[in-house]
C-alpha cells in the first residue's frame, strides 16, 4: 500500500470510529434495533442495558482490530450482551460503499442477548 493510501485509510477508520461512537453515546445518526430478547427485558434492565452500551469503552485490540468501535459485549447480572454497528447504503438494501461518509450511509446498531447471536 502507497503511503497515501495509508494515510487515507487511516482517517477513514477514525471517522468511522467517530460515527460509530456518536451513535453508540447518543443514540443518534443511525437507528437501533433491538432483538426480541432484549425486548422482553424489564424496562429497568433495558435501561441499565442501553446506559452500559452508551458508556461503553473498554476497546482492546482483541475486540476492535480494525479500531471502528463497531462491536462490544458486555455483562449485566451474569446475561451476556452483544452490540454491534452495520453500515448500510440509504435504502438499506446494500452495504454502505463508504461507511466513513454519513451522507452515503445508514448505520445500525443491533444490541442483543449474546446467546441471540
């Protein structure tokens, strides 16, 4: 790879990352989906649920090795979640061609039961 390829690369992940962390603390800029297990939660524990999401960062090289912050898992009470962020083009019926550009892209996060994934 040239290095402005690179570099391009590089900033591309960042915004990326930036997104994907604007819609995971804020719920904003895409939609979120729920599954029927997260769905059938207590409102209190949907609550905590979503509040652990939002405040989510325990970003590792494990868990994030492309550096997009696009999946986490986390455990509330020994139930293990997941949630994860998919780019979509704006009809979304394709994958986003460009998932650094909100103008071309819808994004979603799905938060579910791990044992729904």
């Amino acid at each position: 790879m040239k290095p402005q390829q690179i570099d391009e690369q590089t900033t591309n992940t960042k915004k990326i990352a930036e997104l994907n962390d604007r819609l995971r603390n804020t719920y904003w800029g895409g939609q979120v989906m729920t599954t029927s297990g997260v769905n059938q939660l207590s409102d209190e524990a949907r609550e905590k649920l979503f509040m652990e999401v939002m405040n989510f960062d325990k970003f590792t090289e494990d868990n994030d090795p492309h550096g997009e912050h696009d999946f986490g898992k986390i455990t509330i009470d020994n139930i293990n979640f997941f949630w994860k962020i998919d780019y979509y083009d704006l009809t979304m019926t394709y994958g986003s061609e460009n998932p650094a550009d909100p103008s071309v892209t819808c994004r979603v996060l799905t938060i579910m039961l791990a044992s729904e994934y």
